[in-house]
C-alpha cells in the first residue's frame, strides 16, 4: 500500500503508540484479534487537521 510504511513511522512519534502492534494481531493466523494500538489518554478525540506533509490526520 502507498504510503503505508510512512503513515507507521509517524505513528511511532505518538506517546503510547505501540510500535510493536502487528505481532499483537498476527498471531494466529485467521484470528480476529482485536487491539487498540493508541487510545488518547483522556479518551477525547480532536477534529481532523492537515499535517504540513498534506497528510490529514487526527492532530
């Protein structure tokens, strides 16, 4: 997928992202493995801004 190992690097600069997230819901395989990667910590989401990059993104 275009872009996908850049959106995952940026990611990473988020404070409580799991980098490590793929091996949480690859294993076993066909599973569904639901796992929450980032959660903000008070729980609140923001409106969605533009990066300076022009990747939109929940800032």
């Amino acid at each position: 997928m275009p872009y996908w190992d850049e959106l995952i690097r940026k990611l990473g600069f988020l404070g409580g992202f799991d980098v490590e997230w793929f091996s949480q819901v690859s294993q076993p395989p066909f599973a569904i493995n639901r796992y929450v990667a980032f959660q903000r910590p008070n729980g609140k989401s923001r409106p969605a801004q533009v990066a300076p990059d022009g990747i939109v993104g929940r800032g």
